[in-house]
C-alpha cells in the first residue's frame, strides 16, 4: 500500500494569474503596494491569511481581515470565468486517473485553498473519485505544518514511509518531511528547483514524465 499526496495551485493547475489579481486587488484596498509577481507567488503554498501579513506587515488585524474578503471575492469572481481561472497542467490529468486507477495506491490532496475552492477544482476536471483525502485550509495548520499530511496518515491507515508528497513549494517538503514522509518536488510550478532542493526534496521531477517515472519507483513495502 502506498499514499501519493498532490498539492493543488503549481502542482495540479496552474492559476497564477487569478492569484496575483486577487492579492493585487487586496492590497489595493488598503492602499498597499503589491509586491512583485515572484514575492506573491513564493506565498502560494502558505495560508492565505499568513501571505497576505507577508505581503503587508504594516497592516492592523481589521485590515487584514478586509483584505481577505476582498482577495477571496475578487478571488471567486474569476474563477467564475469560462476558464474557471486556473487551468490543469498538462498531462496531470492523465496521471491521476492512472494512479487512481492503480490497485494498493491511494491518493490525497493537501492544499491552503479553502474547501469550496478545493472542491471547485475536483469536481470541474471530475477528479474527484480518484481521491481518498482531500485537505484544505479550512482542515487544520497550514503548512509547513505536519498536521495536515499526518492527518491524511492516519485516515488512510498507511505508515510514514508509504506516504509521499507532490508538491511545487518549499512549504510542501518542508511539510513532508516534519511528518517523516518523503516528498517530490515538482519544477512547473510557484518555486525553483534550487529552493525545493534546498528545502529536502527527495527527488525533482521537472516535467509530468520525470514525476511519472519517479512515482513509479516508489514502491514501499
């Protein structure tokens, strides 16, 4: 038995734009300057409320708070958008239904989308039966806590060392690898290869086919 655990924004779809629009957005309310495309998109994999304070340190509780109302309404306008605002990566697809159609491997998703957002995506690539566990930032800590990748442990039943991580940020092997599971990172998303390496990836997949071989290798006992 085995557990592949996929994070979502940079592993599984790509929604950059929406993300930098809506913090953008957020900011902008509170007459905040945005940071650069790279600073905002290195906060992906963070909890929104944490980015959102790294983005604007300065900022009172109260604005804070209104400014994550702001980035999850703007947020939810576009991914309204006929293309939902976040596309999945090519070839992803195509690997989760073959994992997911594989005997002894069970599939999760941890991410810091809220739960609706988590289900938007699921539920509009009609992935959804593929997963045991699903993980959101309404679940628990956010990374690079362990919490949510322990949780996803022990519902499953599998061990640490049966439990592997996809993630494209150094927030996800950093969560990995406090939970004692090994982690993969992937080069098409938020973070270089260089930060994932330096944060104790096991391995770097820099396309779908190298992730695919490296899944393949995983076999625990």
């Amino acid at each position: 038995m085995r557990l592949i655990v996929f994070d979502c924004d940079g592993t599984l779809v790509d929604s950059q734009q929406t993300i930098i629009t809506a913090t953008e957005a957020a900011l902008s309310s509170h007459d905040f300057a945005a940071p650069d495309r790279r600073d905002i998109l290195y906060a992906v994999g963070l909890p929104v409320d944490v980015a959102m304070r790294r983005h604007a340190p300065e900022a009172t509780d109260d604005q804070i708070i209104n400014m994550l109302d702001v980035y999850r309404e703007t947020y939810q306008q576009l991914v309204q958008q006929d293309d939902r605002g976040q596309v999945m990566f090519p070839g992803m697809h195509e690997q989760i239904a073959q994992l997911g159609d594989m005997d002894e491997t069970l599939l999760g998703i941890i991410t810091m989308k809220s739960r609706r957002g988590l289900e938007r995506v699921v539920d509009a690539y009609d992935i959804r039966k593929y997963f045991q566990v699903l993980k959101s930032a309404d679940d628990g800590p956010g990374k690079p806590s362990p919490d949510l990748m322990l949780d996803a442990i022990a519902e499953t039943g599998v061990t640490a060392e049966q439990a592997l991580m996809v993630g494209d940020t150094s927030f996800d092997i950093m969560m990995a690898k406090a939970a004692g599971t090994r982690a993969i990172g992937v080069g098409w998303g938020y973070q270089t290869i260089d930060e994932l390496e330096d944060s104790g990836a096991d391995a770097i997949a820099e396309t779908p086919e190298e992730l695919n071989d490296l899944l393949s290798a995983f076999q625990p006992s």
